[in-house]
C-alpha cells in the first residue's frame, strides 16, 4: 500500500542560536517521523543545490555549473552516512534524473576543473593518447579563418554540457523529486517528517520552502548578548564574528533583517519563536507552534522528556557570568534592543560569587586567535 506523501517541516536558526530547541520540541509528537541523527544532522543538500539551479535557469547563466556542482555534492553525500542512512543509495539517480527533467544537455567539451570529476577515471590515462590522435588527425591543414590573434583549435576532452530555460513545471518537478528522494522515511499515520537546518534561515527562505509541498519552517533566533558571550567562551565558532563587539553589532543586524518582513508577509508558513521565549514561556511559545502546525494535545505524548525548559534555562543569561564584558553588554543593549530578551525581575539569574568567570583567563577566541596567527605566519604570537 501507498503511503501518502507527508509534508516536510524544517526547523533552523542563524546558527547556535536555538534551531535544535525547536527540533527537540517537536520530537515529542507523535505526528512526527524523523530523519536519523535529529538535530545533529543538518539536512542541507537539497535545499541549497535546488536553489543554485533554480537562480541559474532563471537568470540564463551558469547552469552547467549548477548542475555539475549539485551533482558533485550528491556524489558526495552518498559516501556520507548520514544522507545513506536517510535516503538509501537511490538519491543520487534520483538527483540525475531530476536534473534531466529540469535541463537540456549537449555533448560538447570538457574545460573546467570541476568537470574532471564527472568522467571515468580510465578516461583520464587516454588523455594523451587522444591529444596525439587529435592532433594527427588534424595534421598540417591551414586554419581558413581570420583570427587578429593567433589561434588553432585544438583538443578537448568531451564531456555534457548542460543548459537551458527555466521550466514552467520547475516546482512541480521538483515536488516529484523531493518525495522520491525522502519516500524511505514515510511511515503510516505519521503527517510529518522534521528536518533539521533545511532551510536556511534568511532572505531567501520563502523561496526555499516552494522546493517542498506545502512545507512550513520554524526559525530560532536567540539574544544577541548571549550569542557574543557564549562564542567568545564557550563556542569559539569561526562563522561568528565576535572579534570585537562592533563587528558583532554589524552582523547580527544584517543576518535577522529578514525576520520582520517575514513575520508580516509569511504568517501562514515560517515562524519566527525567540530561544529565550521558548524557556520562559514556554506553554505560550508551544500554543503557538502547536496552531501553526495544526498539531493536537493528544499528540504530544512525550512533553517534558525531550525538550526540558528548566533544564535548557541554563543556557540563558551567560552574559552575566563576564562582568568583563559590561561595557560590550552595554553597546548590545543599545544597538540591538529589540533582539534583547526583556527579562523580568522574576526571571533575572542572579549567580553566585565562584560562578562569575575571572576575566584574567584565556578566552576560547583567544586561542583562536593564537591558532589563526600561527597558520599564517608559522610564528607564536
């Protein structure tokens, strides 16, 4: 029997700042089916290739890269346990077949790097020999052309060349191939399957969700005092620019600015939920997610055994351990009020004199710092 397709809902944030809170949450419904690996798998392939064809095809330039770069990644996601644990070792036909349907293609030359990657290796030791056929073959004949600048033709390895206009079916092909991709992890009586990071988290994300049916994303976004902090002391990430509190300041601004144009344009498929939110209101936060996604009391039959918000409350508030960083706390406050979580006197974490951190300590950004010079120059700073 035919299990029908169920909808993909996507959890993600702009990065440590809370998409897992909402992955956890939703793992306590039975209404869910799960990709293998949860939270810790982030399920980007898709999502990202789709859209870099879908821009090329629109724009009439860059497809043949598109394509072989989307087909490069699914080469090599099927050596990644995680995508073969996920979708069994048919995704890769299935990504060729779909860009077939969505493309045309020629047999023409090979002159990109990235094309190498797509012949048979044998190929690659006929090379020379093909060079010295080619130019046998063509002998000693005058070029008949007028060129102003020297030039003859000479060899180069065949291999497809893909192009094209964009499909007016793009989407609907693109549905017939999401739901082939992700058909192993259909199960009866299960109205979603939960992705962790499919979509991204940006401007473009409205965008995204048209690559799967009726799909709804729910997007974590976290206060900006805490993320500073914590990634000076505890994450040391190197996407994070915590470098000094200006820089912060700047890209924190410009990775959110797509949050209010989307809370008033995408009510009916993206939710936007504060980390924070979720801890300290927790009943409200789950009232909001359980109506954007229709989902039932009597589904949630694991509350509170995955998602712990007195548990999660500990990774809150992280920025009144470092007295040494006030006078950034302070800029953050000012520049980035409306992301700062207002806390009441009630929830204000007071912490006691051995937990505040000394501020005399090598920080985890520090060392990164020392790691960064090192590689550059070979030296210790």
């Amino acid at each position: 029997m035919n299990i029908p397709p169920p909808t993909i809902i996507g959890t993600s944030s702009f990065g440590t700042s809370g998409g897992s809170a909402i992955t956890n949450i939703l793992e306590e419904f039975s209404a869910f089916s799960f990709l293998k690996g949860g939270a810790t798998f982030e399920c980007n392939l898709f999502t990202e290739n789709i859209f870099a064809l879908e821009t090329a095809l629109k724009i009439g330039n860059g497809i043949d890269k598109a394509v072989k770069t989307f087909l490069y990644h699914a080469q090599q996601a099927l050596k990644d346990f995680s995508y073969k644990n996920n979708f069994g070792s048919e995704f890769l036909n299935y990504t060729v077949e779909y860009i077939n349907s969505v493309t045309k293609n020629y047999l023409g030359a090979v002159h990109k790097d990235y094309d190498y990657a797509f012949l048979d290796p044998a190929e690659h030791a006929i090379f020379s020999k093909a060079q010295k056929l080619y130019n046998y073959k063509y002998g000693k004949r005058v070029y008949e052309a007028y060129e102003p600048y020297p030039w003859v033709p000479a060899y180069a390895p065949f291999g497809i060349v893909y192009y094209g206009d964009f499909p007016n079916d793009f989407y609907d092909k693109t549905h017939e191939y999401i739901e082939k991709v992700f058909a192993p992890l259909y199960e009866n009586g299960k109205s979603y399957i939960l992705a962790d990071s499919i979509y991204s988290a940006s401007r473009i994300t409205p965008q995204e969700l048209m690559y799967y049916k009726n799909s709804k994303a729910l997007i974590a976004n976290r206060d900006p005092r805490d993320l500073y902090v914590m990634n000076k002391e505890i994450y040391g990430e190197w996407f994070i620019p915590t470098w000094n509190v200006d820089a912060w300041i700047a890209y924190y601004k410009n990775s959110r600015q797509s949050i209010k144009p989307q809370k008033e344009n995408n009510k009916d498929n993206i939710l936007h939920l504060q980390f924070e939110e979720l801890i300290y209101n927790y009943e409200e936060s789950l009232a909001k997610i359980k109506t954007f996604l229709n989902l039932k009391d009597s589904e949630h039959t694991k509350k509170g055994q995955i998602f712990i918000p007195e548990k999660s409350r500990t990774n809150t508030q992280i920025f009144r351990k470092y007295p040494q960083y006030l006078k950034d706390i302070e800029k953050i406050e000012k520049e980035l009020s409306e992301f700062c979580y207002p806390y009441s006197e009630e929830q204000i974490r007071h912490f006691l004199p051995e937990e505040i951190k000394d501020g005399n300590r090598e920080t985890l950004e520090d060392i990164r710092k020392t790691v960064y010079i090192f590689q550059k120059t070979g030296k210790l700073p």
